[in-house]
C-alpha cells in the first residue's frame, strides 16, 4: 500500500488529506504514479497536469518524475510555498 498525502489546495480540490492505494501494476515512480491518479478524471487531471505547479515528496525527501515509489511509501503531494 501506498500513503499517499495531499496538501494546500490539492486537499481542497481532491476532498480528501490522505489516502492509502495498492501500489498500481506496473507504476515504478512518480511520474507513473501522477499518471495513474489522473485517469481519475477531474479534478486530478487539472490539477496534476503536467506542468501544472506540483511538488512531490516521496518518504519526506522532495522527489522528481523518475524518483521510484514502491510499496510502503509515503508520497505526498503539494502546491510549491512562497514565503516573505
């Protein structure tokens, strides 16, 4: 099982903080992983576009597309943060 956790306004669009998914067949990392969650449909396909401002932690390190998620992971998903 995957951890998955959604922050800022992701948890407001997608109605849910966390969530926990058998790990897919034959999605090995990030990029696999978004892919997967947008053939949910919308909201998932706006907000996790590609190119869409989205950051992605997996097991608290900041992860990339190629980063790989395996079962037992933590993947959480956020807006980029600005400070001032």
């Amino acid at each position: 099982m995957l951890q998955l956790l959604y922050f800022a306004r992701l948890r407001e669009r997608f109605e849910r903080d966390a969530e926990r998914v058998a790990l897919p067949a034959g999605v090995a990392d990030v990029a696999g992983l978004t892919a997967w969650l947008r053939e949910r449909g919308d909201p998932w396909v706006t907000e996790l576009a590609p190119g869409r401002p989205v950051r992605v932690a997996v097991n608290q390190d900041m992860a990339d597309a190629a980063t790989p998620v395996a079962d037992g992971d933590e993947v959480a998903f956020f807006p980029p943060v600005t400070g001032g």
